[in-house]
C-alpha cells in the first residue's frame, strides 16, 4: 500500500444480490467512481449459489426480488435457484461488471484511518494468502447470516445410524432414493425441502415444534406473462412490480390491524388445497400472522404431496434419536433412514468483518442505523440487510442508488468523507425501538449483536418500502445530520460540523 494511491473509491463487500445491484447502480449512477466487488467464493450468487437443497427456490416473487432496473423475464415468478444465478449472470456480463468481481476474496477486517480516508482491508485468498488493497468507501453486501455455520440447536444424536444434513452444507450426492427422510423445521427452507424430496424418497416428514402460517399462490403470474406479450417489457415489469408491492404492503397491513380475518383467509385457502376434513392443528401457529415471515407454498406442492401420502407434518418434541429415527415426548417414533436439520440460520451483522476506526473496534451494536443504509458515528460504510416483510432487493436498490447520490454530491463538494453524526446529547435523547417485531428465533436470538434501532426516522432500520423509497428518494442529502467533510488539516470535526448546520 502506498500514502498517495487509494485502490477503489468503492470497494463492494459480496458477489450476491446486494453487491451486484451495487455494481449496476454505481455503473448507471456514479460512472467516474471506480469501484471492485470481493467475493470469498468462487462463483457469484451469494445464498443462491451457497444453498445447493433440493428445490431451491425464492420465497418472495421475481417481480420484487429482481431488481428495478432488470426485467424479470421467465415464465414463473417463484424461481429456482438456478433461474436466479442465470438472472444474476447476465446482468453481470451485460454491464462489464465481471471483470471487477474479485472471487476468493474473504475481507478479515477494514480500519477506516482519518489520515487518509481510506478504509485498509485485510483480505484472505483461497491459497490462505493475506492481502492489503484501500478503498475510500465500503459498501457491505455481505447478507445477514453466518456462511461458515449455521444455527445449532444443540441435538444429541445419539444412536441414530442414518445420515444428517443441514440445508446449508448439502452434500452433492446425496441419495435419498426410497428412504424415509425427517426436515425438522418449519420454516420457508423445511417448506421447501419436503415437497421437492418427496417425489424421490419414500416418504418425508416435517418435524415441527410450532406450526407456521402459510400461505399458497401460484409459482407463475399470470397478469405479468399476459402484460410481457402486450407491453414493452420494461414497461410489463414495473406494472407487475407495482402491483406486487402494493399487493405486499396490503397484506402485511391487514395481518397487522386484523390479525383473526387474516388467519380465516390463510386457513380458507389451505383447505381448498387440502379439502375441508382436514385438520388445521399442523397450520395454526401460537402466534398471529406476519409476527413472523409467512411461508409460500408456490402451486401447492407441499399440499399435493401431503395428499398423495408421500409427505406429512407432524407437530411435537424430540426426546431422543434412535438407531432407526426420531422418537418424540408422546412417544411415537419417525422412522428415519436421513435426518435433514432445517432449524434456521445463525445471523451476523456486517460478514462478521472486524471493523476498526484507527484501530479502535468499532461494535456496531453500539451505533444506531442510519436510513436504514449507514450507521451513526461511522464514516464511508454502507450495509444492505433487506426487508423482513418484503423482497431483499428492494432495500438494496433503494440504498445502491441514495449511496451513488451521496458519492456524486460528495465529488461535487470535492469531499472525502462523510458521516451520519449522532452528538451524545441528541443520542441521549432518542427513543429506542425494538429493531425488529418478529418473534422469529433467528431474529430474537440474534438482537445483542444488530445495530441499534430508534423510534423514529432517520435512526432506524424500517420495514416499510413504499415509505423508505419516498424517503430515500425525496429528502436531501444534506439533511443536517449527514456530514461532508474533506480529511486532513482544513476537516472540521463531525461536532463542528454538525454545530454549523445547524
């Protein structure tokens, strides 16, 4: 590294949706900033091309987990994991972004340094090779879980003789031919996994400790695939998006406000699958719905399976795994030759990066959110952790293009630096919220190390699209509380600054 060179203005932390989106953006948006995408792996993708399960799929629709500035053009809007790599792949390739992804590029730790307004990163090669590159900003597009493991729920396996898998490490062959499988799990990966493995196995069975809300639509969209052979298809892309977000945004609002007709609507729809005799005990949680993220059941496939008897959902608790299968607190027995341990992911914030400001770490627990985008008291680092109630992708084209916004004004200003300042006693005056108001495991066991979240707009990480787009779009940059400065002898300090906005 050398004290006049900086190696990127931008340096993009993943390969996934969120650091390509990024590329894109800033390709579009912000053409003079240079900018590299380092990625651990060696293929882009991030979760779609890490998860390797049967029937990997999206569990929100293409029209909203497809980006703003890409059509969706395939045929069903619930995609496979491959459909989506493809997606990724020629936006990649159409827009020269491959050239600047660096994969095999695991970031260890960043130290942002005054000095020179650089972020130093450290960073790990495949062949276990340390490397140093500088870059002005750092935009993480890391995800929001632990690559390395998953959640572990502590099972003793004991006697059992057959297999075990977690989703997140599939084996590639796995055979699974004519044997009886156990997903423990209720959520959108068991929910997946059951359906696709049943056509092979000889019966699957999803072991849940709580039942989830789900919900069924169809895997194609009808009103895009009509709109796509009438329209432009950019055109056909963003009605259906509107309509898909609109749809979205009613939804969750009415499970909100009217939790008991939501649950009637939810539970109408499964015995129109299912029949009217069937029992609702397996899909009625203890909870409301959208306290947690519903489960989609695209063309009915775990219904369908359920009907043929090739699959079933039992609700209970483990007592103990025996040689043969999984023996439950009321004493029945799951035969089980494969036990798939679909039981959720281990959250991390910011890829687990050490991060440091002059060598001092920096815990971003102890920050608050900022838009939702950046966070107080740190300079020149953006984040994307994407909706709970909606499409990942929409936080990320909305932060990707308020960050391109800030890098353009920055340069206009001939600035290197700039940083949401929270003074002590303005921070001491904030309400803090909940960061998130879902009961989800996942989400509850992760809170001691999120970011801090308050009550009100800015210094918060919402749930809302439809507002945050309004928000992201309409208010300016400068808001007196996003400080721009130029490093060295003429910087202000970000209280000085703060002090002259005001």
């Amino acid at each position: 590294m050398t004290d006049t060179a900086t190696d990127f203005d931008v340096m993009i932390v993943g390969a996934g949706i969120s650091g390509i989106g990024m590329a894109a953006h800033m390709k579009e948006k912000a053409p003079g900033h240079s900018f590299a995408i380092v990625e651990r792996r060696d293929n882009l993708g991030g979760t779609w091309d890490l998860f390797r399960y049967p029937g990997i799929r999206s569990d929100s629709d293409m029209h909203t987990l497809g980006f703003d500035f890409e059509p969706w053009k395939h045929e069903k809007s619930i995609a496979d994991g491959p459909s989506i790599l493809e997606y990724l792949d020629r936006i990649v390739d159409d827009r020269d972004i491959r050239r600047h992804i660096r994969f095999g590029h695991k970031v260890i730790s960043a130290d942002w340094r005054e000095s020179d307004a650089r972020w130093h990163v450290t960073l790990e090669t495949g062949e276990g090779e340390r490397k140093h590159l500088t870059a002005n900003w750092l935009y993480l597009g890391s995800g929001y879980y632990d690559y390395d493991e998953p959640y572990d729920p502590g099972f003793d396996f004991g006697e059992f003789a057959g297999q075990v898998v977690h989703p997140q490490f599939w084996p590639q062959d796995l055979d699974y031919s004519g044997k009886n499988v156990v997903v423990i799990g209720s959520g959108a990966t068991a929910v997946t996994i059951v359906p696709s493995m049943s056509d092979k196995a000889a019966k699957v069975t999803m072991l849940q400790r709580t039942p989830t809300w789900m919900f069924s639509r169809p895997a194609k969209d009808a009103l895009a695939n009509f709109l796509r052979k009438i329209l432009p298809e950019k055109t056909a892309y963003k009605i259906t998006r509107w309509k898909n977000i609109t749809l979205q945004d009613f939804g969750f609002k009415r499970a909100r406000n009217k939790p008991k007709k939501m649950a009637e609507a939810l539970h109408k729809r499964i015995r129109k699958s299912l029949g009217e005799d069937w029992d609702m005990a397996a899909f009625t949680p203890p909870y409301n719905p959208w306290d947690q993220r519903l489960c989609l059941v695209p063309d009915d496939d775990l219904f369908e399976a359920m009907k043929s008897g090739k699959a079933e959902i039992v609700t209970g608790h483990i007592k103990a795994f025996e040689k043969g299968g999984v023996r439950l607190t009321d004493d029945s027995f799951l035969p089980a030759d494969i036990v798939v341990t679909a039981t959720g992911l281990k959250l991390a914030v910011a890829g687990k990066i050490a991060l440091s400001r002059d060598g001092v770490p920096i815990d971003l627990a102890q920050h608050f959110y900022y838009k939702g985008c950046m966070f107080s008291n740190v300079p020149n680092l953006a984040v994307v952790f994407g909706y709970l109630n909606a499409s990942w992708t929409l936080r990320a084209d909305i932060n990707s293009d308020y960050i391109c916004r800030v890098l353009t004004e920055s340069r206009r200003r001939g600035v290197d630096v700039v940083e949401p300042v929270l003074t002590p006693q303005a921070e001491a005056a904030i309400e803090e919220d909940d960061i998130f108001d879902f009961s989800s495991g996942y989400i509850q066991r992760s809170k001691s190390i999120m970011p801090k979240n308050a009550v009100a707009y800015p210094w918060r990480l919402n749930q809302e699209y439809v507002a945050d787009r309004k928000r992201m779009q309409d208010d300016p940059i400068d808001d007196g509380l996003l400080a721009f400065r130029q490093h060295g002898a003429n910087a202000r300090s970000a209280d000085e600054q703060l002090e002259a906005a005001e």
